[in-house]
C-alpha cells in the first residue's frame, strides 16, 4: 500500500501545480467561445484537441507561476501546502513537468487544430508565466489589472479555435472577463490581506488600504456591468442572456455595494465565491442564447 500511494501522491501533488480549478473555469470560457463562434455545432474533434491544448498550455503556466512564487507561497497559509512550496517537487522537476506539458499542448494546437490558436496560446502562456507572474506581480499593485489581459484570452483562443480568426465578439469577450477580474481577485485579497501582508507582494489592500480597495471594487463591478450589456449592444445575442446579464449583474453590485459600505471578511469571502459564479453563468447564457433566439 505504500508503495501505491507515493507515486499517487505525488501525480496529486503536480496536478496541484496545474490550480485545476482555476484551469477548468478558464477552459470553460474557451469552449463557450468554440461554439459562439459558429453559427451551427463546431467539429466535436477540433472542440476536444483545442480544449486539451488550451487545458495542457494553461496548466504549464499555472506550474511555471508556482515555481516563480514558491518562497512567497510558503509565506502564506493557502499556498504553503503546495509541493514547491514545501520543496517537494523541485525547481528542474517543476521545469521539466512544465515543459512537457507546455510542449505538448502547443503540439496538439499546431498539428490537430490550427497555428493561430497555438500562438496565441502560447502567448497567453508568456504572458501570465512571465509578464504577469514575474514582472507585474511583485512591482506593482495594479499588476492584477494590467495583467489581467492573459487570463482574459480564453474565449479568444476558443474562438481561434473553430473560426481560425479572433473577431471583435471574441475581443467582447475576452473584455468582460478583463473588467471582472479586479473586483473578483480583491475580493480575495481583502479577506486574505494578512497573508498577502506577509508574502511581501504589493497587493492594493496592502499598499492602499481597505478603503480604497472596496472602493474600486464597487467602480469595478459598474464598469462590468455596463461590459456585460455590449454582446447584446451589438446583436451578438439576445433577450436570454440581456436579462440573465442583468440579473447576475445586479447580484454582483449588490455584493459590491455592501462590501463598499458594510465590509467584513466573511462578506468578501462570499462575493469571491459568488463572482466565479457570476461567470460561469453568465458565459452559459451566451451558449444558450446562441442557439435558442428570443
């Protein structure tokens, strides 16, 4: 039995490299945008090969963001668990698991789906692994918002994907996501503003204070909200997902005006938990949308 569980162990412990739930919502938005970007069903085997890729590329990323930030992560009480928090995967291990699944997911893109959609994700990929991650991150608190563009680019590579062009729906998409991210990852940072105190990272709880951070969220969310209406704003969809929009987004400013007015941490822990939510359901009432026209 010990010598079952090692290896299970540890094929746990690089699939945490991967923050696999952070990669399935990614990877959700891709599909939304595979199949809003035909009119009809898109190729069931290009939709597989391009879910993989974008899957296998964005997990290279998230490995190579664990490895830049193992010592901050072994500062703070949600991340040092992680294996290269703890020393127990190795920086060349890391760079080998990163490299082999990076590789392969640019593999599958190029041969099985198309060269647009490989470079794009693999600039994604640099983007995150090393813009965001290495540059951005610890210099400067609006790094969640400048660098917020790669982990926007899922439903552009989807679209890439079965079009083999990145029109501007695709740009509308990937722009809701930009907008979202802010108030969704301050949510976070408030409510984890000691660990993020103690990783030494210049997050805007910490360099400007709770006030103002709620602040921004509560602008943010407007500015989303009024994001949100554009696919309908142009045609791109209609009275399904104008009215899910507009419910969602209601909820989201109602969260975003009581943690302006009325912080607590459990508050911002619920409106971190309900902004993933928010996202995922407002991308399934775009594929819903797009096939049943009201």
């Amino acid at each position: 039995m010990t010598t079952l569980s090692l290896p299970t162990n540890r094929l746990a412990q690089y699939w945490a490299l991967t923050k696999p739930r952070v990669t399935q919502l990614a990877v959700f938005c891709a599909v939304i945008g595979m199949f809003l970007a035909t009119p009809d069903l898109p190729d069931w085997r290009v939709v597989i090969a391009a879910t993989v890729g974008i899957w296998l590329l964005a997990g290279a990323a998230f490995a190579v963001n664990c490895l830049v930030e193992k010592e901050i992560d072994s500062r703070m009480a949600r991340t040092a668990r992680r294996a290269t928090a703890q020393g127990e995967i190795t920086v060349p291990q890391t760079l080998v698991f990163s490299g082999v699944i990076g590789g392969m997911g640019m593999w599958v893109l190029y041969t099985m789906v198309n060269p647009l959609t490989m470079w794009l994700t693999f600039t994604t990929f640099v983007g995150y692994a090393v813009v965001y991650t290495i540059i951005l991150k610890p210099a400067t608190p609006q790094n969640i918002v400048i660098g917020g563009l790669s982990g926007a680019m899922p439903p552009a590579l989807g679209w890439a994907a079965v079009a083999n062009d990145v029109p501007m729906q695709a740009w509308l998409l990937v722009l809701i996501i930009f907008i979202w991210t802010p108030p969704h990852f301050w949510a976070l940072a408030m409510y984890r503003r000691d660990d993020y105190a103690r990783s030494g990272l210049p997050m805007l709880p910490i360099t400007h204070g709770m006030e103002f951070t709620r602040f921004h969220i509560w602008l943010y969310t407007i500015a989303l909200f009024a994001t949100s209406m554009l696919p309908y704003a142009v045609h791109m969809s209609g009275l399904i997902y104008l009215v899910s929009a507009i419910i969602l987004g209601l909820i989201f400013l109602w969260y975003a005006w009581r943690i302006y007015k009325h912080y607590d941490d459990i508050l911002a822990r619920k409106t971190f938990a309900y902004s993933i939510i928010y996202l995922s359901l407002l991308f399934a009432a775009l594929l819903i949308d797009h096939y049943i026209k009201l």
